[in-house]
C-alpha cells in the first residue's frame, strides 16, 4: 500500500488538531491514533513544522486582532459622520444631534445605555437618552433637573471638568442609589462637554455588568462632546445671525417710513 504524501498545510492542520487534543487532556498515542498518524511521524513533523505551526498560529492571532480594531476604527469613523450629517441638517435645533450622539455612544462603547445633560450654569438638565430601562427613566426624571451634586457622574464630570469613570458605582459612597437601583448599572463614565473650558453639558454611558470602559471607548466619548459643542454654537450662532437680521430688517423699516415723510413724525412712531 502507497504511503500517503501530505502537503504542507496539511502536516501544520495535523499538528494543529494533536495540540487541541493534547490540551484537552488526551495522551500522545490517543491523539495520534484519532489524527490518523504514528507518534513517529507526529515528532518527526514537529521537528519539522512545529515553530511553522507556532507562527502561523500567532499570525492568524495577529490578524483577528487586526481585524478587529478594523471593524471598530469602520464603527468610530461610521459614528461620527453620522452625527456630523445630523448636524449639518439641524442648524436650528440640537435635539437630533443629541439623540444620535446618544444612540452612537451606546454602540461604538460597546454601552447598555447612555445619558446626555444640558448645563444652564445652574441647573443640570436631561436632554436626552438611549436604552435606559424605564425604570431608570422615571429615577432620572425625579433628579433632574439637578443642582451640581457627586449622586451622578453626569453631574460630577461637569463639577469636576474632567472624566469621570466609576468601576462599580455600588462601590461609590457617593453615587445616587435610587439612580442606581433604577437603571441598575455597575460600571460608568462620563464626559463633560466643555465650551472654550467652561462646562455646558456632560456625556455618560453605563454598563448593568462591572465592565469598566478602556482608553479608546473614552476618547471616542470625547469626540462626541466636542460635536455637541459644534452643535451647540451652530444653533447659538443661526439665532443670533437671524435676530441680527430682524433687527436690521426693523431698522431698514423705520428709516424708509422716515424718508418717505419728512415733514411727518407721526408714520415713524
């Protein structure tokens, strides 16, 4: 009988389908026997294939790994035209922006659920939300609007101008509990929205499992805040030009009434 010629590949599958059965608690002569080789042939092949086998193990690694922050960096860019669009098609109203920076940060974060607040210089207002269980939307709408206070870290990011991240907010002394019973969440993080250093709002996403976010899931949280900031000074900018406008629209109008009767002053008042 013909001894049977394998190909390269094949030797490395060989060897790669004994490693599992070896680390799945099998003995050398079981895992020869079910591959269909002689222990011989198998430590003849490691000699010969083994660190290929190692390589190309670490290299298909590498590339799932590759793959992946692909797939994520495809989601960050994806994400933020998406809200860029939005608020190029809403100059006079920031409430679409906010809800799709809202859903978008609970996607790209790999979050539960995400809240967005409003800061008047006073008063912290909700403005919008995504995925937040009704429980913990009633729990939120008895809090805000809210004075500046460490019971949320919507709240503590604009006191404190800078991220807040809570591993477990039940570990938080603290944290609101009622906010916390309803929405039920563990691991949070929060961006405060900042306008030439002055805080006008604040990001938050959470997790209902202790998961704390990474580096990149907060930078990302960033990102979004300095779009909302750009919403926010479109809006504020398209009002002021529109009221200047009137404005001049109203002056246009007394002036020619003025020149069309200038020996009356009655038309003027």
């Amino acid at each position: 009988m013909p001894r049977k010629v394998f190909t390269p590949a094949q030797i490395v599958n060989k060897l790669r389908q004994i490693e599992r059965l070896l680390a799945s608690g099998k003995t050398v002569m079981l895992a020869c026997k079910q591959t269909g080789i002689t222990e011989q042939v198998y430590r003849r092949w490691r000699r010969q294939y083994g660190g290929l086998a190692k390589r190309l193990m670490d290299l298909g690694q590498a590339l799932k790994a590759r793959n992946r922050d692909l797939t994520e960096l495809l989601e960050q860019q994806t994400a933020t035209a998406e809200i860029l669009r939005v608020i190029s098609s809403s100059p006079t109203d920031m409430q679409p922006v906010f809800d799709a920076i809202a859903d978008n940060a609970v996607r790209v974060c790999d979050a539960t659920y995400s809240v967005i607040g409003r800061y008047d210089g006073e008063l912290l207002h909700l403005v919008a939300h995504a995925h937040v269980r009704a429980e913990g939307v009633q729990a939120m709408l008895q809090l805000f609007p809210m004075r500046l206070s460490r019971a949320t870290t919507s709240s503590r990011a604009i006191l404190e101008r800078a991220v807040v991240n809570v591993p477990d907010v039940l570990e938080d002394p603290d944290y609101a509990r009622p906010v916390a019973l309803g929405i039920q969440n563990r691991s949070t993080v929060a961006v405060p929205i900042l306008r030439d250093g002055d805080p006008i709002g604040s990001i938050s996403v959470g997790r209902l499992e202790v998961r704390p976010f990474t580096g990149k899931q907060i930078a990302l949280l960033k990102a979004f805040a300095d779009q909302a900031v750009i919403a926010i000074e479109n809006v504020r900018l398209f009002n002021e030009t529109k009221e200047a406008l009137e404005q001049q629209t109203v002056i246009s109008e007394i002036l020619r009434v003025i020149s069309n009767s200038p020996t009356d002053v009655q038309p003027v008042f």
